[in-house]
C-alpha cells in the first residue's frame, strides 16, 4: 500500500505455559534452563504447588544433574507431600554434590 507504514516485522513470541521458562528471550544453554525451571519450582513451592515444583526442580536436575540447590528442593516438596524416602534420597544427594562430589 502506498504511504503505509505497516511493514511485514516479525515479533518475539510470547511464552505460552507450557514453554521452557525463558525459552522466548533464547535462553537455551542447559544451566540457564535449570536456573529457569528451579527459580519457577520455586515459584511453584512458594504457591503450594509441591507437585508442579517437583516436575520443575527434576528438569532442572535433568539439564544439570550437579544442581545441589535443585535437589535440596526437591527433596523439602516431597516431603510436604509425605514422600520421606524420596526426601531423603533427595537430600543425600544435595549434601553429595555440596562437599563436591557428582552424583
């Protein structure tokens, strides 16, 4: 059209919910990846939300399998739903990787 100013641009997508946090803004390195699904189980703890928090803090461990803080977490969300074995488990492995040992 002419005098138009509209041209063809194309727009950063949204994050839809189901998206990797961050996943829009490229932020696609594995340990940055874990920081985004840990800060956002952590969100989701926060909230009461143990389930989701766990699937979060495991993709976090997934995507870096050294993450003491991810396993730390884990490990509190399923003891509030009454899971003391995995907490436990859980919480071995944190104290593992904190005095540097991998797991």
């Amino acid at each position: 059209m002419k005098g138009s100013s509209h041209t063809n641009r194309e727009y950063p997508k949204k994050d839809s919910p189901n998206d990797p946090p961050g996943d829009s803004i490229n932020n696609r390195q594995p340990e940055n990846l874990a920081a985004a699904y840990f800060n956002r189980g952590l969100s989701k703890a926060m909230g009461g939300d143990y389930k989701a928090a766990i699937e979060d803090y495991t993709k976090a461990i997934e995507l870096n399998p050294n993450f003491a803080a991810a396993y730390s977490n884990r490990g509190s969300a399923k003891a509030k739903l009454g899971d003391t074995q995995g907490a436990k488990e859980d919480y071995e492995k944190a104290k593992l990787i904190s005095k540097g040992r991998r797991v």
